[in-house]
C-alpha cells in the first residue's frame, strides 16, 4: 500500500495555525497562571487561577491584540502587572505594553508609546518589583540606551548613555548597570564592568573576533560581586565561567569538548548557576546545583521529550515545565517540587494526536574538506527510499536546528518528502573552529556543506538525484538561491522566504540599531566597501542569468533586515530571464510571517509548488 494511502494528509491548519494554547507562565505569588490562546482567531494572554483547568470558563483574555497577536510576554515582579511586546505589521520597533489582570477593567497602556523606537527587556528584580529595566533607541535609532521604568507612573529614568560601541546591556539584582557589551570595528567583543553606577567603566576582558559569536555574559551573581559567562578564550568550545572582576579568576562550571553551552538555568532569587544545557543530538542537561539534582531526575520521567524550566513561582515551591518532542505537540506540565510530581496542564496542539508524525533522527557526515557536519533527517513514515527531498536550510545563519517538533519538518515529510536539516560551517553550537570556518563563507564552502549533504542522501539511497529541491528562510532564503543559481543542476526547484539577493545591498541597508553590529557582517559576510568585487561574487542577483530551476520567493514588505528590494531585484532578474517563479508579498508582515492567515497562505501555495516540481502531496 503507498504511503499516501496509509498515512492522511495533515491539514495545514493543525501545522500552521495558531495553537490552541502555548506559553504558560506563572504569577510571581503562583496563584495565578496565564498562557497565550486565540481570542477571535489572534492570539492574546488569558489569566486565571493557577489551580484551574486551562482553557476552561476560570480563565480570561486580559488582552485585545486584534491584528499581529501577542508572542513575548512575562509578569512583572509586582504581580500586578502583565507585560508584552507588540510592532506594526513586522518593523521590529518593538513597543512595550502593560496590563492589570487583578483589575476589574482591564486595559492595556502603552509604556513606550513612541514612534519608530524599539524596546528591549533589560532586567527585573524581586527586590525592586515595582520597576523594570529596558533598552531604548529613542535619543539615537543607531543606539540603545538602558533606561529605568516605573511601572505605576510609567516614568523612564536614563540609566546608562551608549557611547556608540555598546551592543547589550547588564544589570545585577539591584537593577544598577554595571556591565556592558562593547563591539569594536575589528570584530572584537569587550566586557565593560563599574563597581557601582558611580564609578568609571573599564574593561576587563575581551574576547578576539574568532570568539566573539560563542562568547559573551549571562548575569550577574545575586551578590553583585561575580559575572557568569559564556567564555571561549583558551577552548575550542564556549563554557560556562565565572569571573571575579576584582580578581579577573576565572572558575570554568561546565564544559563539553564539542558542544557549546546552550542554556542556563539560573535560581531567581539568588542568581547562582543551578544547570547548564549542552545541545548535542538531543539537548542535555549538567545540573550543577544539587538542591536540584532530584527535581531534574522527576522530570525526565514525566515525558520522553527534551525538556525547559520555564516558569518558578516566588517561594520556588512550583515550576512550569515545556517538552518538546520530534513526534508530537509541546506539552506543558505544572511541577510540585514538594511531592516531585508533575501535572500535564495542556499541549499546544492537540490535534496533532489524530495524525502519524515522523521522526527526526540525527545524522552526520564528512564535508569534502573534513569537517564534521550534524544534522536531522525527517522521513516519511512507512515510505520507501529513495524518496523526492526537501533541504531545509536554517536561517542565522549564526544559529542551528535542534531536534525536537519542527512544524516544517513534519508538513515536509506528511507530503512525502525527506527532509534534510543541516548544520552547516558557520552555524553556531560546535565551537568556534566551526564558526569561524563559515567567515566570508556565505555562497562558498558554507554552500559546499549543503551540497556535500544532498550528495551524501543520494549515497546513502534516501534522495532521488532528479527531486531535489532547497528551501529555506532569511540566510536560508539566500542559500535557496544560491542553489539555484551557482548549483542549478543539483537541484529541481527552490524556495525563498526573506532571503537576500544582494549581499552588497543586505549590509547597506541593515537597521539602524543594527550599527553596532556592522562588524560582525563586515568579518564575516564581507565589507561592501573595500570587498565589493568579492561580494558580488557571493551574491545570487549577479549570477541571476544562470538560474533556470523554477523558484517560489516570499517577502515581508515591511522587513527590516531584509529589505522588500531583496527579493524585488532577484524577481525582476527572473522575469527578464523568463525564468518561470511565483512571488508572494505580504503587505502586512516583516522578517517572517506572524499572522496565521500569512503562513498558511504561504504553505499553501509552497505545497503546491513542490508538488509540481517533485511529485509529493498537498492539501486542496
């Protein structure tokens, strides 16, 4: 029987939708829980009583997005107000929101109510609940300054001014700025450090351009006197240190000589390290706090999946907990640290329960010049190779994929696809050699990578050699057209979702508070400036003539990072070409697609595309 037959098709509303309920999050006193679920089809925080029912008539919306829905939110340490983060339609000029869910009228009220100015959360602190701290570009759009927010009377106080170096700000339990992340023209990262809001800044370390990427703070301790760090100096690997900024010692908490630390739990209320996570195949936890050691054993037999603290009550008597898992929804749980058990509260999408998922396997390979590369393969249940695949490629693209639900990964393989998800050189995780392998490797041997593993799936009997097709977002987007124009024969078709076209103009035009940052893509992409040639070389649009693969491309028109023009030029190329491609323009999104209605447009007219060009499944 064909797996079409054996397995039903799942409905791109289930994949792609909006869950049915997502982001749990405890009140500071634990009486209360809030989540994120749709509210007339947006999604919006409800609250209620941390001891009911999720979903049932206990809880409440106690917000009224009706356009873009809410994603970033989290509770003020006061227990009185709610906080969330909304832009306009994708321009990323984050503004801050809050609202009272203990008040009888609630009501949101803009706490940065200003025009083309983006917030960041800084810190916040049980010992000071009555304000916040922040990050804002309104003296300067190239540069964001720390602030200080009162959240009764709304005041802002300037806490720290950017000189115009400073990328991140750090603040310790008493919500004084002592700390700050400077970047330097040559891609070198410092730590400045004050002993108190008084005193001059200094730096005390720096990290050289090969660590910058890997390496960088966490937190201050809850004694104000230590840093903890994400450090690469001295290994290959970044590891969790701590650093005495009187002493300059350095005491290393964990290490792994291939992975890089990729999360940190740390105690609330005291601030100390309790566990770091390493992302290997599968992430992993090293607790360091015995005080927990028993709680992490509990857990783990609570679900298979991997697994995140992501909410502690005050008193630290009950935490949230997410899993994820390759086959299945996110499933939240409520964590009693008393008796250690554990309480589903809900999954984020239920009706994934009615249809077969795939599973996500680890893979790695040789590149051809040596390297180690990791990634996922995601196959269709029951099918038989060799099978038409899809290279998903990540964006970043100093970032990775992980293992764990990946909406794409199943949409890919329910329609009969391999899917093939590869952390290439470049991508972040490995340490810095294989960071640092991907500089001024954009279109290079970064693209080699992709190639070396469609031609290892082909080897291996998983792809078909004549169905091919790379797919990918951001610096996926990019590498999809660098497939189809430097590599056209390797592969049937591609799609690009907000991916460059021209690296010249990608760097000319990043976001203003992005200048700090211009190094990091002058190191490692190129300077349009004195490497114009060379990045001509590296970009799509100059080799538009050779592509003869048929391409979907999709935009944001409102993306700040890249910008409509990106995908428009590469678009008018093909035309003049007459290279067969749809475009799809969302007037009302940015760097990706937020709105419900958006993705599952995007996916509809993507499994169509695929279909005719590889042969797979789609839904009506």
């Amino acid at each position: 029987m064909p797996h079409e037959e054996r397995v039903p098709l799942i409905p791109r509303e289930v994949l792609f939708g909006n869950p049915e309920m997502t982001s749990p999050r405890l009140s500071p006193d634990g009486t209360l829980l809030s989540y994120l679920a749709p509210k007339d089809g947006i999604l919006n925080v409800w609250v209620g009583p941390a001891g009911s029912k999720p979903g049932s008539e206990d809880f409440r919306p106690v917000t009224d997005d009706e356009k873009r829905g809410i994603r970033a939110y989290f509770w003020a340490e006061d227990g009185e107000h709610l906080l969330y983060l909304q832009d306009e339609d994708g321009d990323e000029n984050w503004r801050m929101y809050a609202v009272r869910p203990k008040a009888d009228e609630v009501a949101a009220r803009s706490l940065t109510p200003f025009e083309n100015v983006q917030v960041r959360p800084l810190e916040k602190s049980r010992r000071h609940p009555e304000k916040i701290l922040i990050e804002l570009n309104r003296r300067n759009p190239e540069l964001h300054d720390a602030c200080a927010l009162d959240l009764k009377s709304g005041e802002l106080e300037l806490l720290a001014e950017n000189p115009g170096n400073v990328a991140g700000w750090l603040a310790d339990a008493d919500l004084r700025v002592r700390g700050a992340a400077t970047i330097y023209p040559d891609g070198s990262l410092g730590l400045l450090f004050r002993e108190d809001e008084q005193a001059e800044w200094h730096e005390i370390l720096r990290w050289s351009a090969e660590d910058g990427l890997s390496s960088g703070p966490v937190g201050f301790s809850g004694d104000g006197r230590r840093i903890f760090l994400r450090d690469s100096r001295n290994a290959d690997t970044a590891r969790l240190v701590e650093l005495d900024p009187e002493t300059d010692e350095i005491q290393v908490l964990a290490e792994d000589p291939r992975y890089d630390v990729s999360g940190v739990l740390v105690h609330p209320e005291t601030r100390e390290v309790q566990a770091v996570a390493f992302a290997r195949a599968r992430t992993e936890w090293e607790v360091l706090d015995e005080e927990i050691r028993e709680d992490f054993e509990a857990i783990r037999s609570l679900h298979p999946g991997d697994f995140s603290v992501v909410s502690r009550d005050r008193g630290d008597r009950r935490w949230i907990v997410a899993f994820t898992a390759d086959d299945g929804p996110g499933s939240f749980y409520s964590y009693d640290r008393k008796s250690r058990e554990g309480t589903l509260l809900f999954h984020d999408r239920p009706a994934l329960a009615d249809y077969t998922l795939a599973k996500m396997e680890p893979i790695s390979f040789t590149s051809r010049d040596g390297l180690r590369i990791e990634g996922y393969l995601t196959l269709p249940p029951g099918a038989r190779k060799p099978l038409p695949m899809v290279l998903d490629v990540h964006g970043g693209p100093w970032a990775r994929d992980e293992w764990g639900y990946d909406p794409e990964a199943q949409w890919l393989a329910n329609r009969g696809y391999a899917c093939l998800q590869v952390n290439y050189r470049g991508s972040t995780g490995y340490g810095k050699r294989f960071l640092n392998a991907g500089n001024k490797e954009w279109g290079g041997r970064m693209h080699d990578d992709l190639v070396d593993a469609v031609r290892w799936a082909v080897e291996e009997g998983i792809a078909d050699p004549e169905r091919v097709a790379i797919y990918g977002g951001s610096y996926g987007g990019y590498a999809a057209l660098v497939g189809a124009a430097f590599t056209p024969d390797l592969f049937r078709c591609a799609v690009d979702i907000v991916g460059p076209s021209n690296l010249i103009t990608l760097i000319n035009t990043i976001p203003p508070y992005w200048k700090p940052l211009i190094s990091t893509f002058t190191e490692r992409v190129g300077n349009p400036k004195t490497e114009e040639e060379f990045l001509k070389s590296r970009s799509p649009l100059f080799r538009a003539k050779d592509i003869k693969i048929p391409l979907l491309i999709a935009q944001g028109a409102n993306d700040p990072r890249v910008k409509r023009a990106e995908s428009e030029q590469i678009v008018s190329a093909l035309k003049e070409n007459g290279v067969e491609h749809e475009y799809l323009l969302f007037e009302d999104e940015g760097h990706g697609f937020a709105r419900p209605e958006n993705r599952l447009k995007f996916y509809a007219a993507a499994e169509r595309f695929l279909a005719r060009h590889l042969g797979g499944r789609y839904e009506e």
